[in-house]
C-alpha cells in the first residue's frame, strides 16, 4: 500500500508543477534531454562481441521457449529480437549505425506537447493522485 501513496503523492506534485509553476518543469525536461553517455562510441570496439552473446542468447531463449511451451509464447519475441540484433551486429555493423542516427531524431516533441497542453495533464495527474489516495484508503480500511 506504501507504493500506493508514493505514486499518488508523485503525481500529486507533477500536476501541481504543471499547473501552478511551468518553469521548473522545463528546467527538469531541459536536464533530462542532454545526452550523459553516447552507448555508440563506448560500445564500438566491442560489437562483434554484442553480436555474438546476443545470437547464443537467442538460441539459448529458443531452446527454453520450445521446451516449456507454456513461457514459451513470452519468449519468442524476446528471441526474435535477440537474433535480429545479433547478426545485424555481427554481420551488418554499419546497419546499425544507420538504425541509430534513425533513432536518435526527434519524432515528436514530448516537452512542447505536453507544455501545451499543461493545464489539462495537470488536472489529469491531480486527479488520478486522489482517485489513487482513495483507493489506498480503501486499501487499509479493508
């Protein structure tokens, strides 16, 4: 019940910040968008080895998947991803660069969308937090 609270109370203080003091939001989302460690230079001298421990991994996911087919239908996308990345690291290493410069473009700008709309996840997150305070009021009254 205390992770009630503490998700409640969390919310609770992310809609009083969007509604009632936007600035330090921004700041927070400003902070939070630059990059700490670029995983791409840190990670190059060792992608065959990614690779590889990623393609054993996926065999390995496999062979669990097939012999207890009751997990074996959570697995499966897990293994699929394993091997696709593996032999794109193994066998296709400049794909991978290309995938991340892909993936490092902004789609849709989060911060603006949601500054825009500020007030009405404001009062979203407000309301969820005592909705969710009265269910952990519920909780412990039972």
């Amino acid at each position: 019940m205390i992770y009630l609270i503490a998700v409640a109370a969390a919310e609770l203080i992310l809609g009083l910040i969007l509604l009632f003091a936007p600035e330090p939001f921004k700041g927070l989302c400003s902070i939070c968008d630059k990059i700490f460690v670029d995983l791409d230079r840190k990670v190059a001298s060792f992608k065959l080895w990614f690779g590889i421990c990623g393609i054993l991994l996926s065999g390995w996911l496999f062979y669990i998947a097939c012999r207890f087919p009751r997990t074996g239908a959570v697995l499966h996308p897990f293994w699929i991803i394993f091997l696709f990345f593996g032999v794109l690291y193994v066998f296709l290493p400049h794909w991978m660069a290309g995938i991340s410069r892909v993936a490092h473009r902004k789609v849709l700008d989060v911060d603006e969308f949601v500054m825009g709309a500020r007030r009405i996840s404001g009062f979203v997150f407000i309301a969820v937090s005592l909705y969710i305070f009265y269910l952990a009021y519920l909780a412990a009254t039972v």
